[in-house]
C-alpha cells in the first residue's frame, strides 16, 4: 500500500496519544472512500469537496479534530462539541474513548458527504 502523507506525519509524530489518533485516522478512513487526505495547518486533513476535518497534534491530552465546518452537521450522536466560528471539535482522551465513538464518528463523516453532495 503506498504511504500517504499523514501515513509519513504519523510515522515521525511523537505524541502521548499517538495510537490512539491513529486509530480515528483508521475509523475516518473507513467511513468513506472518497475523502481526500494531505498534512495541513500542523495535522492529518481529511477533505469532501472542502476541507472536513483536521487533527491538532499540539493538543497533547487528548486527540482533538476540528471538523471545519461542524455547525452545519446538525450532528445529534454526542460525538462533537460546538467550537468558535461554525466549527466543532471531536475529542478522544483514551481507546476507550476512540471505540466508544466509532459509529458516531464515521456518521459524522458520512454526514459530511451527504450535505456536500446536495
């Protein structure tokens, strides 16, 4: 399987959480085949048609995605919690978290999807 440029940023990040942003970029992954992946502003990128979501890696105590546009969701699983202007933020702070939080993560994300191809 080729390396993508997040599979190359996590292969050199040093974080105390790294597994388990690895597996929310496994579960994002899994949800659509359609994202597109790149590093920006500092993290893994998942975009649709805009950019969805992005890690913050400099938040040590717990995996954090800003999803971009999270307002528009609408999104109602618990999972996201409002940020500043329309954003919404996912928080992950141990594996049990991140499998707790699978189905309702990847509903975000097909959510996403569906409200861009409208």
């Amino acid at each position: 399987m080729k390396k993508t440029k997040i599979d190359e940023f996590m292969s050199k990040l040093a974080h105390p959480l790294k597994a388990e942003m690895e597996a929310v970029i496994t579960i994002i992954r899994e949800a659509s085949q359609m994202l597109e992946e790149d590093v920006k502003w500092g993290g893994p990128s998942f975009d649709y048609k805009e950019p969805m979501a992005t890690f913050n890696p400099r938040v040590k105590d717990f995996v954090a995605v800003i999803f971009h546009k999270g307002e528009l969701l609408n999104n109602k699983t618990g999972v996201l919690e409002p940020g500043p202007k329309g954003k919404a933020y996912a928080k992950f702070q141990s594996m049990n978290d991140v499998k707790k939080h699978k189905d309702n993560l990847q509903a975000v994300v097909k959510d996403w999807i569906r409200l861009m191809d409208k």
